[in-house]
C-alpha cells in the first residue's frame, strides 16, 4: 500500500525535487502540499509549489498556502542560496502556472485531507514548521489521524545559518519545540545526513541524459543551486536535503536511523534553533525522534532520476 503523504514545503529547489520524487514513485500517495514562508516569500513558495507541479505534469494535487510568518519574530529568507524568486535558474516566466491555488488555507487542507483519509496520514515537513505546529495546537483531536512526521531539518552537528542552527528550525524554533515535544512518531533528516546527498556533475549528467524538457529544467534548478551553494558555502555540489525525507519513505534502507532525545534550543543567545541530539544517550532525556546518519546516496539518486525520467515521460500527458 503506498504511504499517503502530506509534502509541507518552502520550493526551495529541494523541495521542489520532493515534490517530484513523491508524485512519481508508486510507494508515495501525495495527498496535497502545503507551502510556508522560509526560503521565500510564502507567497513565493506557493507559486514555486505550483509552477513545480505544472511542469511535472502533476495534477489533481491541492495546494494551499500557509504562515507567511514564524509563531515569534520577523520571517528570514534563504535568497542568497534560492534566488529572489525562491526557484531561481529556470524561466519559468510571468504567466501563471495552470496548476491552481487551493482556496483553503493550508491548516484547513490539512484537517480536510486527514479527516478524508481512511486511514492515518505522514506529514513531511520540509520547511519551517510553522505550519506543522499551528496545526497540531488548532487540531489536537486529529493527531490520531497523524501516522508521523518526517521532517528535514536540524542537524546532529553544526548549523547552516549560524554556527549552531540549521535554517529550517532557526525560522521558527518555537514551532520546531512544539513538533519535536508533540509525541508523535518522528524521523528528523538534519545535515549531518542531507550533506552527504550532493548533486554532484555526475548525478547532473545523468539528468540531463534524460533529454526531456524536465530533466533540462531539473539541471537549470540544480546548476543554479550549485552556483549559491559554491558562492555561499564554497561546496562542490549541493546537498539535495528535503527528498531524503521522501527516499526514506520510499526505502527505509536507504538511510540508516538512530534513536535519541532530540531538543531545540530557544533562549541561547549563540545558539537560538540549534537541535541539540543526545546521540550518547547522556542527559537521560527520552528518546523522541528517529535521526537520520548514513545515506546510500548511490540509491538515493537512483530514486530521483527516476522520479525525473517518469515525470517526463511524454506518454504521461
Ligand atoms: O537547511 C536546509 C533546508 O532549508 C532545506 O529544506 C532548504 O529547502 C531550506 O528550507
Ligand atoms: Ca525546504
């Protein structure tokens, strides 16, 4: 049975990757996407949502937007690594894209989506958990209806953003506490595991091998993001995070997991969103999240080239 899935996303070119990779694989029912401001605007992020969807061919998926702000403090954005747009490289241009908003606000597709499921549904969050969070706060008698949480976010080691937090948790670690203190089942894909996913010009040409009009979008969004990502972070090729929460779903054996007590720092004047991963097991906190280390990156990237060729499939129209 495959798993139903519920994408909450900031496209973000990796988000955008895990849009495709659940659209395409049979193991994943995408349900909906939800979108939130983090690497953009949400405004942003929800036309990226929909333009990624648009030239995927993927259709019948409701999209609605959600917070345009964390639960405290002003919203960040990542531009400097996603471009003004949130999905620079490929000219998507002006028009919009013949996928449409959802008139819902994403909380409400949320309780729509769960109460119409049959069975429970897997939330994967991989942007700020503003949404997740409102969500779980408004809704507590739909938690029941919550199979798990499978985030991107964190990091067992430093940060991305500041030496201590990664980006998704520093826009909102208020949000990201509720989630980890929810007590429900969660598996954290921080970058201690989403570094290890680089695309590098290999995984490149094997995309672009597909000659599709995809695959030549997908190595436009992934030759810009390694263009920031070198710029920035002085990487070779960039970690590809979000889709490791869907290749996860997909093959549970593709990533190796690790139980430990997972906390967010909220007050620590240098540390403020920083995931502090009691690994060792040494603060006698409970254990609350599966963590995510070691990656078959190979069998990842199988996956989404995959997912890419599928998409783009001309059959499919
Ligand atoms: O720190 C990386 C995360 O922040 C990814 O989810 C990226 O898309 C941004 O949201
Ligand atoms: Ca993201």
């Amino acid at each position: 049975m495959p798993v139903p899935v519920i994408l909450d996303c900031d496209p973000g070119h990796d988000d955008a990757f895990n849009i495709l990779l659940a659209a395409a694989h049979p193991a994943v029912d995408l349900l909906a996407v939800t979108t939130v401001a983090g690497n953009q605007t949400v405004e942003k992020t929800t036309l990226n949502a929909r333009r990624v969807c648009a030239v995927a061919g993927i259709r019948g998926v409701p999209i609605a937007a959600g917070r345009d702000r964390p639960l405290h403090g002003p919203p960040l954005v990542a531009e400097n690594i996603h471009g003004g747009s949130g999905l620079d490289g490929p000219g998507f241009g002006d028009g919009e894209p013949d996928v449409p908003q959802d008139p819902r606000d994403a909380r409400t597709l949320i309780r729509d989506t769960l109460l119409a499921h049959p069975a429970p549904v897997t939330l994967v969050p991989t942007g700020p958990l503003t949404n997740i969070a409102t969500f779980l706060l408004a809704h507590p008698e739909l938690t029941p209806r919550i199979e798990r949480i499978v985030l991107m976010g964190g990091s067992t080691g430093r940060g991305n953003t500041t030496p201590a937090a990664e980006f998704n948790v520093l826009c909102d670690p208020e949000a990201a506490d509720i989630v980890f203190s929810s007590g429900l089942p969660i598996t954290m894909f921080g970058l201690n595991a989403t570094h290890q996913a680089r695309a590098t010009a290999d995984v490149v040409s094997r995309i672009a091998a597909l000659g599709t009009p995809l695959s030549r979008l997908c190595v436009e969004l992934l030759t810009y993001f390694a263009g920031t990502y070198r710029e920035v972070f002085g990487f070779d090729s960039p970690p590809l995070h979000d889709p490791l929460t869907v290749a996860h779903l997909i093959d549970p054996s593709l990533i190796s997991l690790v139980r430990a007590a997972v906390s967010v720092e909220l007050t620590g004047t240098y540390t403020r969103g920083a995931t502090v991963v009691d690994l060792l097991g040494v603060t006698g906190r409970p254990a609350n999240a599966e963590v995510g280390m070691e990656v078959d990156v190979a069998g990842f990237w199988d996956l989404i080239v995959e997912a890419v060729r599928v998409l783009g499939e001309p059959t499919r129209d």
